[in-house]
C-alpha cells in the first residue's frame, strides 16, 4: 500500500474548536502513521486527537489531499481541511492528548505502527482544548 | 541498490525562498530514506519540505553529489545545491512542515521508511517559510 503526506498550516487558535482534521473518502479507509504538530507562534497549547463526535458528518471546505511519496503512485484519496461547512464536533474519546510550553518550536510526533484506522467518510480531528497557538504545523503520514 | 548520504550548510535565509534541494539525474530515480536540519544560529524557524512546483526545470549551481556509504558502491548521480541559476519554486503541497525553537541544535529529522522517491530529473527542496536561521546544517541519506 503506497504511502501519502502533507505539511499543513493552522491558524484556528479558538477553544474548544477543531483546528485540523483529515478524512477518508467515501471510498477509501486509509491508516493514520504519523501525525506531528509544532507551533509557530508561541503560546502554551493543548490539543487533543480524536474521532469527531459527528463523525461521518465532517464537511470539509477546500480540502487538500494528501501527496504520494512515490511518485508512481496513484493520486491520495484522503483530504485535510483548516475550515470547515460542517465542523468536527468534540470527540467523545482521546486517542492522544498533549500540552506544549509558551515556546516556538515546540511540538511532538506521534506515530501508529499499526495505523490509526478511518472508516469510509470519516476521519480524525485535532482539538484545540485550550486558547492554542495561533500558527500552527502538522503533519500527517497516512497509508491508503 | 546502494545507500548514499551527504551533509550541506546553507545560509539562504530568506522567507518565501529556496534554503536547499536534492535533484535526481537524467538516469536515476532515487528515493529520500531521511533528512534532517539542525539550526546554526538561535532564530525560530520554519520549514517546509515538498516538490518544488517547478519540479523538472530546476537547475542547481554547482551540485554537489552524495556520496557512497560502501565505497565499494558506484558514484552517486543524485546532487544538493544551496544555489540554483534557475532556482526551485514553491511547493503548491507540502511534505513536511515544522517549526523549530530559537537555539542553535534545533531542527527536526524526518525518516520516510519507504523513501520519498524523486522521479527522473525532479527532486525536493527545504523551503523557507519564515526568516530562517542565518545557518542550516542538511544532511540527507538516500537509495539509489
């Protein structure tokens, strides 16, 4: 199964508000490797991942999807989003949770030997539980 | 296939500009197994990693190519540059993404257990997304 990444951007601080998220299709059940956040702007955050309580309901606005790391490899079926016409609601259980200092540069990288599994149409979401960092990267490494 | 690695030192710091690529030949396709970047100078930086959108009409000043980790293995075909008579563009999607602290040493090391792979003629490049440290320390493994 070929291997598919992105490098995204986030500027949705807010709390209790999603500031990433990344679904399947509806015709692809990808497996979440890696996903990696670090600030940009500093401000003590935390965030959480997640299912979304309305999952299977996410509206994605402009959606990017993912890259092939081969280049040989058919285009990615799974999409990103910063915005939302339907917004992941707060998931009802963690799968990860994590606090940074007030620091630039700070971050973590989660990885999922196994893979984090999405079902068809739904996905995962990144949670701002706190009045987060304004700028923020991710990254997110997803076999499809 | 033979493993292949290099060290580069950049100072190009400007935001919205090239830091550093890698280029496959005109007869080699070869996949990035890891990269790292380690800050020189104390500035918060970020970068991002990704083809460049010009990916196939770059041309790198002065190439500097890997070199073989078993000297026994055949010269390497696969070239960095800190310089370009026609340099890389942005990357419409990024790869990777990451935001470092404001000390000398930071960085980050991304490891793609797969490789990344640079079809014929195209490469990657490290991209500035901010005024970036006055010195960057790359090095790169890579298959041949």
């Amino acid at each position: 199964m070929p291997l598919y990444s992105g490098g995204f951007n986030s500027t949705v601080g807010t709390t209790t508000a999603p500031c990433f998220d990344i679904k399947a299709s509806a015709t692809n059940s990808p497996r979440l490797l890696e996903l990696a956040i670090s600030v940009t702007t500093a401000a003590a955050s935390t965030y959480l991942i997640g299912r979304p309580g309305n999952d299977g309901s996410v509206a994605q606005s402009s959606a990017t999807l993912l890259q092939a790391e081969d280049t040989l490899a058919p285009a990615a079926q799974t999409g990103t989003a910063v915005a939302w016409s339907t917004a992941p609601t707060v998931p009802a259980a963690t799968l990860r949770r994590v606090i940074f200092p007030n620091t630039v540069g700070a971050g973590i990288i989660w990885t999922f030997p196994r893979g984090i599994l999405m079902a068809v149409s739904k996905g995962l979401v990144v949670w701002n539980v706190a009045a987060n960092s304004s700028s923020v990267n991710f990254v997110v490494v997803v076999d499809e | 296939m033979a493993i292949y690695s290099q060290t580069a030192l950049t100072t190009v710091t400007t935001t919205g500009a090239p830091a550093w690529d890698v280029k496959a030949s005109s007869v080699n396709s070869p996949r990035v197994m890891e990269i790292g970047l380690s800050l020189g100078a104390a500035t918060a930086s970020t970068y991002g990693l990704g083809r460049p959108a010009n990916d196939g009409s770059v041309a790198q000043t002065t190439p500097v190519l890997l070199n073989a980790e078993n000297p026994n293995d055949p010269a390497s075909q696969t070239g960095t540059a800190v310089a370009w008579g026609t340099a890389p563009t942005a990357p419409t999607i990024f790869l990777r993404r990451v935001a470092t602290v404001a000390a000398i040493t930071g960085g980050v090391l991304w490891t793609f257990p797969r490789g990344l792979s640079c079809a014929v003629s195209k490469g990657l490049v490290v991209w500035n997304l901010a005024t970036n440290s006055a010195s960057l320390h790359v090095w790169i493994v890579v298959d041949e």
